[in-house]
C-alpha cells in the first residue's frame, strides 16, 4: 500500500484547503471558521454524520464501510487551532489575521484528515466505521480533554483512535513512532514569594525575595539532579521572573514566577509536584519570605498502546519504505487525554530536514507530504478493518 494514486489526484486541492487554513488562522476554541468549512466539506463528501460543537467547537464526521460485520469503529484525529504569533514568512498565503499564525502545522494536519475523509467516503473500502476528528485548542487549551468530557469515545463507540503530527527535521514523508511513553506531560507552575522591600542600600533591613527567588530556581533543578532516578525524565523550567518593582535603587517586597513541569511518567509527575512545592516554601521560609504555590496539572504523559504502535508503524512502513523508532520527547500533546480513554497511536511525519522548527515565525507547514499523511490515515482505517473477499 504505497502513497493511494487518488491522494496523487488530489493533492493539489487539498493543497489549497490546507493553504486556506493557513491564512485565515485561529486560536484556541475560536476555530469556528475553520470548524465551519470543516463541516461543510464533509457534507459535500457525503459523510453518514456530522456533528458539531463537541469540544465547545470540534467536529466529528462518522463514515460508514461498505460493510458492519467487524463491528470495529477507528477514530482518526486532527487538529485545527493556530498559536499567537507574527508570521514572517513572507508566503502569499501568510496568516491574514495579526498575531496568529499557523506555526505547527495543524492546517495540514486538518487538510490532510480531510483528505483522507473524502477518500474514505468516496471508497467506503472498509468493513466497520471511521470517526474523523476534527478537534480545537491542542495549543494549551485543551480540546481534547473537552472532547471527551463531551462523550466522544462513548457517543461514537470509538474503539481505537489514532493521530498525526508534522515533525521538522525528520526527512519529508518519513515516519516514526514509539511505543508506550512517547511525549511528556506539561504542568504548570505559579510562585508568588513574599518579604519585605526596602532601600538597596539596606538590604539587613529587608527580606529580599529577589535573592529567595534566585536559590528557589537553582534549588528547584535538585528534583532532576537528585529526587529523580537518572534513567527517569524530567524537566523543570521557570520561564518568568518578574519582581514588584523595577528601579534601580529599590528590593522588591514581591517576585512572581512561572514555569513548567515536563515528566514521562505518572509516579515521577508526582513525585516533582511534591517535591517543587516543598522546596518553594522551604526555602523561602529559610529566608523569612512566605510562598504561595499553584501547581496545575495540564496535559497527561502521551502513551502509545504497543498494538496499536505496530499497526501504525505497519500501514507507515507501507506507504514510506519504512518506519523508524523516535526517541523521547519532552514537549507535550493533548491527544493524551484520548489515548488515556482508548488504546491507539500517535506518529510522526517528516516535514523535511531544512524545514524550520515549529513554533517559530518562519514555520511552515510542506505540502509535498500531504499524499503520505492522507494515505496513512486512510491506511489506518483500510488496514484495521479489511473488507473480506
């Protein structure tokens, strides 16, 4: 099963959908233009159902086999949402709304399952049902874990589920995939340190926070170098500092800090939860400050189920020649929340080596994969639930 010549067809349609997307990004839940014409492009494919506003504004399309007596139903995700950045690429199809950009990919992600929706209506070569998942905020929201508080595997009777992403420096249309923990969770960290400010050239009269907060940072990195076992993961990175003043000449009675909390397992998670929180508040209380920790748990750890990760590494090798095995990675993905209510897999597609990173302002998004994308998803559902005869 090689790159399906109907995506060759195709391509150059899809190309402009995904294109489409890319100039008129959105954030967040916001994504009612591109829910909208998501919709809309699955009624003119004649998809069995439509449904929408699951996930405040996800989409759901439901596509029946030519056959039922598997009695199987594959989910396949996409998302849709854009991050809060100026675009510079300079592309005739640059991002027309100021500030946002689609800097992942997801307008490829969302053209692509298209794609492969279209396919799948047209070819109904499949004995169960498909579920094409069209899903918003993965960029910090949530709108996975909104999906399924709204019923999604339930609603649907979705069995296994499955998703994509682009991946820089991975050579175009290449794959990879692995099993079992693949990307970490992402908690967030919220510092409020308290003393007392005072004159620069008193400092014996003050309680300077800007200090406590200086040895709360380096104290903080003891839960990776010494709380952790070191064939463990974690990453605990404070990434804001701001101080209740800014003049030269004046200690600041407050710092506020932020940050994240990266692990590849549940016992580390709580373990670095229980951790960072002791060491705030014990170390400011060594210098006579007072701390106030919010630790909010955000995206779970990503987990491949190991069956569904030889499937999809199977269909990819089809297509690609082959399909290598990733390494970790630290950065995190709100399909986990899918993958905790239903076993499947999440894969990787190569963007191309000189592609830049994602997130940047000079992201974007290479068409030339999309014929690989849209066959491995059609793929999955072909290959999961094969028609007999």
């Amino acid at each position: 099963m090689p790159i399906k010549n109907r995506f060759s067809e195709l391509h150059d349609e899809i190309t402009k959908w995904r294109q489409d997307f890319h100039t008129h990004p959105e954030l967040m839940f916001d994504t009612f233009r591109t829910a909208d014409l998501v919709a809309k492009r699955l009624k003119e494919f004649g998809v069995d159902e439509i449904v929408t506003g699951i996930g405040r504004t996800g989409v759901v399309g439901v596509i029946k086999g030519r056959e039922q007596t598997s009695g199987k139903v594959i989910g396949l995700r996409a998302d849709m949402d854009a991050l809060p950045i100026k675009e510079m690429t300079g592309l005739s199809y640059a991002s027309q709304t100021s500030g946002v950009m689609h800097a992942c990919g997801h307008d490829g992600h969302t053209a692509m399952l298209l794609g492969a929706a279209k396919y799948l209506a047209e070819t109904r070569h499949f004995d169960g049902t498909v579920v094409v998942i069209f899903q918003p905020a993965e960029e910090g929201g949530g709108g996975g874990r909104e999906m399924c508080e709204d019923g999604l595997m339930d609603r649907f009777n979705i069995q296994e589920v499955y998703a994509m992403h682009n991946w820089p420096t991975l050579k175009e249309g290449e794959f990879k995939i692995k099993s079992g923990p693949f990307l970490a969770s992402s908690d967030l960290i919220d510092i409020v340190l308290t003393g007392k400010g005072g004159h620069a050239a008193k400092p014996h009269e003050t309680i300077d926070t800007t200090l406590v907060a200086s040895h709360v940072i380096l104290a903080l990195q003891s839960i990776a170098s010494r709380n952790v076992d070191p064939v463990d993961h974690v990453v605990v990175s404070i990434t804001s500092f701001e101080t209740s003043s800014n003049a030269f000449n004046v200690i600041p009675e407050r710092v506020h800090m932020k940050g994240t909390v990266r692990c590849l397992s549940e016992a580390v998670r709580e373990l670095s939860e229980e951790r960072l929180i002791s060491i705030v508040e014990k170390t400011a209380e060594a210098y006579g400050a007072t701390a106030q920790v919010t630790y909010k748990r955000s995206y779970p750890v990503t987990v491949n189920a190991e069956e569904q990760t030889t499937y999809a590494a199977a269909v990819a090798t089809k297509i690609a020649g082959s399909c290598g095995d990733s390494s970790y990675f630290m950065g995190a993905e709100d399909f986990s929340f899918m993958l905790n209510e239903r076993p499947g897999a999440y894969i990787l597609l190569g963007n191309g080596e000189n592609s830049a990173p994602v997130h940047t302002e000079t992201y974007n998004f290479n068409d030339e994969i999309i014929p690989a994308g849209c066959s491995w998803f059609a793929g999955i559902a072909e290959e999961r639930m094969p028609l007999v005869g």
